[in-house]
C-alpha cells in the first residue's frame, strides 16, 4: 500500500505541471460568426474578384479559398487560405475602397490622363470643415503629386473637371455604396471620360485636419494616386498602401516606392522649366478640362 501511495504521489508533480502549462497555452478562437463570415465575402468580393498570378483569364469565378489566399500574399501574412482571426483583423482595418487587385494590373494596363495639366473641382464640402480648410488640403494634396512630376493642377469652381471631388453617404451616385462610419474611408476612379478620375470621400466620416480620425490630407493624396493612374502598393511604408495610416502633411515627402510609380506614368517633374505646378483659378468657361469634359 505505501509503495502504490507513494507512486502516486509521485505522479501529482508531474500533472499538476501538465495541467499548468496546459492553461498558459492560448485558448483557440472559435469558429466565426456568421456575421463575420458575411463580411468576409463582400470584403473579397470587393477588393480581390480577380485572383492574383494570372487567374484573371480564368472562366470561372474564384473560390473564396483563392481570394483569401490573394489577400494574405498581398498584406503577407500566414499563407492559411482560411479566414482565420489575423485575416479577418485586418479585414476590419479603415482603408481605401479601391480593390487592391484590379483588372487593369491584371491585364498590364496602364491608364494616365494624357495632357500634363489636369483640372479639379471641388463640388460640394464636408461639414466637419471649413471650405477654405479643404481648400487648403486639397491644395497640398494635388502639391504632393506635381512635386515629383511635370503635372499641373488647375482648380475649377464652376463647370466639370477632369477630377471631380465630392463628399457623399451610402448611396451617392455611382453604384459603389459606402458602408458608414470606418469600413471604406474614400474610392477614386482610374483616368478616364465621365466618372474617370473623380474621388468620392465618406461623409459618414468625421474629417479632420490633424491626427483625430479621419485626417483628410492623409486619405486624399492616396485618392488623387489613384484618379493619376495609380494601383495600391502591397508595400506598408508606401501612400498607396490601401490601409489608413495618419501622414502629418507639413513635413510628409513621397516615398520612393509611390514616386518611382508616379513618374513611370508621367515622368520627373523638369525644374529648369516648371516653376508652379499648382494653379488656382476661377473659370467662368474659358478654360477646358484635358479630357474635354
């Protein structure tokens, strides 16, 4: 009887160690909710309906296993194809509504405004602003781009631009809804006739002019990347990275990454014959936009 006492007591140590280190380990998530595994689907469905690796000539539809797959590659994470819980956190990060793969870098195609003086106009204003302030932002925005480039901007105030900047809510238009409050900050279309180049940001945001959410220099100069011809970066320390991170416009310089895509476009800004690359003037018809809008 001692000895099967004593090998027993022998024993506790032994479990109670197991049983310790058995709730240090992590507790595994559970299954997603349905709700979440919606999101996921209109996610996908929005920002990768093209798989990445040349699936874009493919008769069938892509898997969401294939989605996911092209989204972790893109953001580099844990090659799962599952919707597991690092995916889904980062689904749920504010970001830009452009997909980040499209059919134009699908299919190499490379689409530039075709005259170096672009025009803009600013429709209507968001009230978490003054005009004047959004102005300004917008001014600075468009100054980022013509800094590196041989661009010039010209501000409409009446008539139609080639970029065309509005704030509206949910519906507003273009049968790309936004989804309120964070979720998709801001989408831009690619250079083109019509509704090519003009940005729309969510008025369901609150706009900012410092580092509260949402700061509107930060999300505009990523947007007029886009109406120039530009894709979104899988690079995290590029502009056109798609998630929203807040950039201080005073002392904010384009990276390389965005400034090598910007002038493969449009080439380098010539400093021998450009001396004002923003221009801000009233028109009441005598200028015309560069795509004859």
């Amino acid at each position: 009887m001692e000895g099967i006492i004593s090998t027993n007591m022998l024993s506790l140590p032994i479990v109670f160690l197991f049983w310790h280190l058995a709730s240090c380990l992590p507790v595994p998530r559970e299954a997603q909710t349905s709700d979440e595994l919606q999101f996921a689907k209109v996610y996908l469905k929005s920002f990768y309906p093209i798989p990445m690796g040349g699936a874009a000539h493919k008769r069938s539809l892509p898997t969401m296993e294939d989605q996911l797959f092209a989204m972790q590659s893109f953001f580099d994470l844990p090659l799962t194809g599952d919707l597991d819980n690092e995916t889904l956190v980062l689904m749920k990060q504010p970001r830009c509504g452009v997909p980040d793969i499209s059919k134009y870098k699908m299919t190499h195609q490379r689409l530039k405004w075709p005259s170096d003086i672009i025009t803009y106009r600013i429709v209507n204003y968001t009230p978490d602003l003054t005009p004047s302030e959004v102005d300004q932002t917008i001014w600075n925005a468009f100054k980022l781009w013509s800094s590196v480039t041989p661009l010039h901007f010209i501000q409409l105030h009446s008539g139609t631009a080639d970029i065309m900047i509005s704030f509206g809510a949910r519906e507003h238009g273009d049968f790309f809804s936004f989804d309120g409050p964070a979720g998709i900050l801001a989408h831009a279309f690619y250079p083109g006739q019509n509704i090519g180049g003009d940005v729309h940001f969510d008025e369901d945001e609150t706009w900012t002019m410092d580092t509260r959410v949402y700061n509107l220099f930060t999300v505009a100069v990523h947007e007029f990347g886009h109406a120039l011809g530009l894709d979104h970066s899988s690079n995290p320390d590029a502009l056109m990275f798609p998630l929203y991170t807040y950039i201080n416009s005073e002392d904010f310089s384009l990276p390389a990454d965005d400034t090598g895509a910007i002038q493969e476009l449009y080439g380098p800004r010539n400093l021998d014959t450009e001396k004002h690359n923003i221009i801000s003037a009233t028109v009441g018809g005598s200028v015309t936009s560069s795509n004859g809008r």
